[in-house]
C-alpha cells in the first residue's frame, strides 16, 4: 500500500484545504490529486472513479502528472520521460490526451 512521505497540501470539491502527512490515512479522493510522484514511497493504486486526462498548460500538467495518468491506463512509462514524450507515447497507443 502506498504511504506519503512528505507533508501535502490538498484542495477538495468546496475549496477546503486538506493536510496529509507521513503515515496518513489520504483518501482516494485526495490520493487522485496528489500527483507528485515524490509525495509517495510508491504510487498508490487508485480504484473507482475514472482516471481524469492531465491539463496540457498550468498546474497539474507535468511529466508527473502524464506518468501517473499513463499508469492508470496500463502504460509503461520510462522514469526519465518527458511530459511530450509521455503524451506522444499516448497517442500512438490510441490513449486518449485531450
């Protein structure tokens, strides 16, 4: 299971900031928006709700956020790849990015 290792900061659907720190029970909810993959000792495996595709500008849109996408979907990707390299890698499989 995975765990945090570091302290987040966490917005849900009213606005309201959430804090989770090492060893805290996140709840999927907030899990989904942690997308730093460094917050994590291991990526958490995400059930129910559908996966949501990354923003391509701003926050949320970097190769974290492309990785962890990817993976929800079944798509290997390599440590060191870029957020094009991800979205390009995409398309070719036919995963939706847009």
């Amino acid at each position: 299971m995975a765990a945090l290792i570091s302290t987040v900061h966490v917005f849900d659907e009213d606005g309201i900031a959430h804090v989770f720190g090492p060893g805290a029970e996140v709840p999927d909810w907030a899990a989904r928006k942690i997308t730093n993959p460094k917050a994590w000792d291991e990526l958490p495996e995400l059930k129910g709700e559908e996966v949501e595709i990354p923003a391509r500008g701003g926050a949320g849109s970097g190769a974290g956020a492309w990785a962890d996408y990817a993976k929800a979907k079944g798509f290997e990707v390599p440590a060191d790849a870029s957020r094009d390299e991800i979205i390009e890698a995409l398309d070719a499989e036919g995963i939706p990015t847009a």
